[in-house]
C-alpha cells in the first residue's frame, strides 16, 4: 500500500453561505460544503479520485514537502463584567480531642 500526503484547506469567505475545501498541491481537487465538516468529506473524495485518476494514467504524484497545520480558535471574554475575585476557602482541621 502506498500512502500520499497533501495539503487541504478549509475556508469560507466574507458574506459566503457555503465552506470551500481544495489542495493546493494537487491541481484540480476542490469541493464546497454547507459545514466544515462537509467541505472536508467532499474534497477527500475530490482528492481521493484525482489521485485514482493519476495513477491509473501513469502520471506523477506531486506531494507537498512541507505540511502545515492551520486551525481557527474562537474564544469568548465577558468585557462587561469585573473580574472575579478568587473564592476563599477556609479548611479546617478536627484534632483527636485530646
């Protein structure tokens, strides 16, 4: 078995419903999805049958050297409210009694 490696990415543009997946090391994959999670399914099997395609006609596999990870992070911060102070907790300790 055989394993290739290719670059995928996921975006979606300013004022766009829909996600766009491709492979900017493998020409011709790309595939579009109404969640991110559908983008990506949707160009796998883009790529998955542009590989088959080369393959089958001989033709070279170009493959990325260089692979990167990119993920978005979205966080949110309550900008109305105080900080909160830390809670204190008193502990107390029971002696034999003697």
């Amino acid at each position: 078995m055989r394993f290739f490696t290719f670059e995928v990415v996921i975006e979606r543009r300013a004022g766009e419903d829909e996600y766009a997946g491709y492979s900017p090391t493998l020409a011709g994959c790309f595939a579009r999805g109404a969640t991110i999670e559908e983008a990506r399914s949707n160009v796998h099997a883009s790529i998955h049958r542009r590989l088959d395609e080369l393959l089958a006609r001989g033709e070279p596999v170009v493959q990325a050297d260089d692979l990167r990870y990119v993920e978005q992070l979205t966080i949110g911060i309550r900008s109305s409210a105080a900080p909160r102070q830390p809670r204190r907790q008193t502990i107390g300790m029971r002696g034999s009694g003697t």
